[in-house]
C-alpha cells in the first residue's frame, strides 16, 4: 500500500502545473531540440524519486538549452537491481528465488515512464535492447561462474563482477556475504542483472550516438554497468549525487565520484586565488557541519560537544594523548581501489586496535559512524559486532563510542593528536582543522598533498 501511494505521489514533481501555463513554447522547445546534441538520461529506476524529479529537472534544462533528450529506463527485465533491499523482504528465500519482479517492479517502471513521457521525452525500455541471445548469455554467466570468481570477472573490459558484489552488498547492507544463507543466490542474481545492463546499454548507446550519458550514482547495478557501456562506446559519462549541503549536487565528469575526486588533479584547485572572503566562507560552513545547519544530508542530531563531558563519558584521559578512528558505514560503495593499504575496512579497524595494544602509552578512540544507524540503509554489519568478535575484551586504551551516541565527532577530534580514516569524507574537514590525517582507504583526501596516505600495511605501520 505504502509503494502504490508513493507511486502516486512522490513520483510526480508536478511537471503538469509547472509547464500548464507554457505549453506551447515547451511544445516548440521539444521540437526545436529534435536536431540537438542528444543526451541520454540513464535514470533506470523509475521508482528511484529523487534520481526521476532531478534528472526531469535536467531533462527539461537540456531541452530548453538544445538538446534531444532520451530517457533509459528498466522494465521489470533485471533479476535484482539498486532498488531492492533485504529489509523489505520478510523472508529473503523468497528474493533469492523469484527476484523483485513480484513486488517492486511493478511501482518502479511505470510511474517513471508516466512522468517522462508526459514531458514528450522518449522513455526506450531495457527490454527493446535485448536479445534472447544476450538474455541467455546473461543467465549461462551468473549460472557457470564460481561465487569467488564473480567479484573479478570482466565482460568487455566492463567490471561486471565488482558492480554485481557491490550490489548485493547494499543488498544486504553488509560489507561481506560471510554468515548470508542467501547471499550466493543473491550475488548471482546481481551478476545476471548486471550482465543484462551491460548489454541492453551497450546496444542503446551504439544506436542511438548520444554525445552523453548523464546519471545519477555510476555505481551499484545497474547504474555502473550504464556508465562502463557508455564509456566502451565513446559516449562521455556524468554521474551526480546529493552533496551533504543544501541544495547542491556533485556531478563528476567521467563516472563516479568515488573515483573521479581521489583521481582530481590538484591543478583543479591548488591556483584558487585564496582571499579573505573565501577563507570566512569556507571556514564557516566547516563550523556549520558540527551541527548540519547548512546540510539537507547529516548524522549528528543535537550533538554534545562539551569535551569534558565526553571524556567523562567514554573514561577518556584528557591528559594524555589520544588518536581519533572514524570508521565508514562497511557496505557502503564497496568498489575495488587500488591504492587502499588493507583489503576492507574492517581487516584495517582491527588491525589498528592490535597495534595500539602494544602502545599503553597512546589511547585510541573508536568513533563508530552514526549513518550505521541513522542513515537511509541502515548497516547490517556493525563495526561494533566486529570488534567485539576479535576481541572480546578490548584493551584498556581503546575506548568506542557506539553509532548511536550523541558524541560530536567533531569535539572529539578536535582535540585529538592524529586521526586515523579509511573513506570518510570527515577527512577533509580534519585536515583543515590541521590534525595529521593518516589514510588507509579510499579517502576523497589521498593524494592531495596535505595527508599521510598508507598504500599498504607496512606502511600504514610506519605512518604509525
């Protein structure tokens, strides 16, 4: 009942009203753009209400600026996609063995297609780009491969198996499939979806030449499958997300942001002329993420930021120095990098807590992320559990400070003698409050001059 009212609702920005007055020059507008420059919105997931209102808001930007564009969309051809979630289902057999095609499917594709054709925008279909050829080649793949060759496996040069495990990841809001009784048949249901994508994009995009592909995430199924075919076919990709700040979006040039701002050169932003009005705003909107009085997106409800007090709490000695560990949400864009020094957050949070073990002298304050409970997909795998399965009793100078307290991050840290990060964006709010910020991920701050960055264990160590 919840999904069908949302299907009538929040999939609709109200395009009717708006444009009811301005018809005719919208009419001319559409016609005028038919010789455009075409651009594909890729939005996919018609059900996905923030990605359908702002990609309509650009559709109809792009339109009035020229160009022709053409909306993709997937109806209902996918085994398992962004849009699903374990919590939604009761029992997670009955995902592994009939997919979202009995439930979500049907509020996902066509209040999209409703919205987008209303507009006089063509909406192509998954479907009208696939072969029984392609659909079969897609199940023989997610059938054949074995579960620890997924994550690896490549479909020309597009990293089909990486997307298909970060999906089901989120899926299950984990950041390993350990302990999931369903977590191979759901994997498996990502890869054929994924492979699917691959070929219903690729075939798209050979069709129709669009100069660009604009969509929102570029990761995740089938969004980073999207982008892999458009970049194979020579179409240039722009991916958007919500940035923390009100009213603001991030849109990256090439794919995701999760690659493109650890891979920015600093030419991009080392020349800025610095001037005083800048350093007040750039500082006041930093002191303005302790409490989130400029963000539409935060974690930190009425925060306590009396250090004092927090030491008080935790058995913090303020006397003696402390060094501050932010971890990430673990599921949370579980892509392959590189650069990383430990194979996942949690190998690296471990590891970490055994080293300060042999330093009494230092504390180590665990400052678990408050979005493992308060965020959009809430974690099914916490930090807190993981530590407490290595040890059961941690040592006396490593002191945690669970997702759900009040504790400011911030407070705390500002006091800190290091921080020690794997991806979180805090990072580079750290750096500027001028901590020494050792990295060990996929941090947005590596590589930009002003951090410790630990490419592996070894020398994450010596960081140390």
């Amino acid at each position: 009942m919840v999904r069908w009212y949302r299907s009538k609702t929040a999939a609709d920005p109200g395009w009717r009203a708006v444009l009811r007055r301005d018809r005719p020059e919208w009419e001319q507008a559409l016609a005028r753009a038919k010789n455009g420059p075409r651009v594909v919105l890729a939005t996919s997931i018609g059900g996905y209400w923030a990605g359908t209102t702002l990609e309509s808001l650009l559709a109809v930007a792009l339109t009035l600026r020229g160009a022709d564009v053409q909306v993709l969309l997937c109806d209902g051809v996918l085994d398992a996609c962004q849009a699903c979630e374990a919590r939604a289902y009761a029992r997670l057999e009955s995902f592994a063995r009939h997919g979202p095609q009995g439930g979500i499917c049907g509020g996902c594709f066509e209040p999209g297609r409703r919205l987008f054709e209303s507009l006089g925008l063509t909406a192509h279909r998954y479907s009208a780009h696939l072969t029984p050829a392609d659909l079969e080649q897609a199940r023989q793949v997610a059938a054949v491969l074995s579960a620890e060759s997924i994550p690896g496996y490549e479909l020309d040069g597009a990293r089909v198996g990486e997307h298909a495990l970060a999906g089901a990841l989120r899926f299950f809001a984990r950041g390993d499939l350990d302990g999931e009784p369903q977590g191979e048949a759901v994997l498996r249901r990502y890869l054929k979806a994924a492979v699917t994508t691959y070929f219903s994009a690729r075939r798209l995009f050979e069709d129709l030449e669009p100069e660009c592909a604009a969509f929102h995430h570029g990761i995740y199924v089938p969004q980073g499958l999207v982008g892999d075919a458009a970049r194979r076919c020579g179409v240039r990709v722009v991916n958007w997300n919500p940035a923390y700040r009100k009213r603001c979006f991030i849109f990256s040039h090439g794919g995701t942001y999760h690659h493109t701002l650890l891979d920015e050169p600093m030419s991009a932003w080392e020349s800025v002329p610095w001037t005083p009005e800048l350093e007040a705003l750039t500082v006041g909107y930093l002191k303005s993420r302790w409490q989130g009085t400029d963000d539409w997106i935060w974690f930190h409800k009425d925060p306590v930021e009396d250090i004092e007090g927090i030491a008080r709490s935790i058995g913090l000695d303020l006397s003696r120095p402390y060094v501050g560990l932010l971890t990430n949400v673990i599921w949370d864009a579980q892509l392959h990098y590189p650069r990383s020094a430990f194979p996942s957050m949690v190998h690296w949070l471990v590891e970490t807590v055994r080293r300060f073990a042999r330093r009494p002298d230092l504390q180590l304050v665990i400052r678990i992320h408050p979005a493992e409970v308060r965020g959009t997909l809430p974690s099914r795998q916490q930090a807190g559990d993981e530590l407490a399965r290595a040890f059961p009793e941690l040592p006396p100078n490593v002191l945690v400070i669970p997702p759900e307290s009040r504790v400011s991050t911030y407070a705390l840290m500002e006091h800190a003698n290091a921080a020690l990060i794997f991806g979180t964006k805090t990072g580079v709010e750290l750096a500027a409050m001028g901590i020494p910020v050792i990295v060990a991920g996929e941090a947005w701050v590596r590589g930009k001059g002003f951090t410790h960055d630990a490419r592996s264990s070894e020398d994450y160590a010596r960081w140390l």
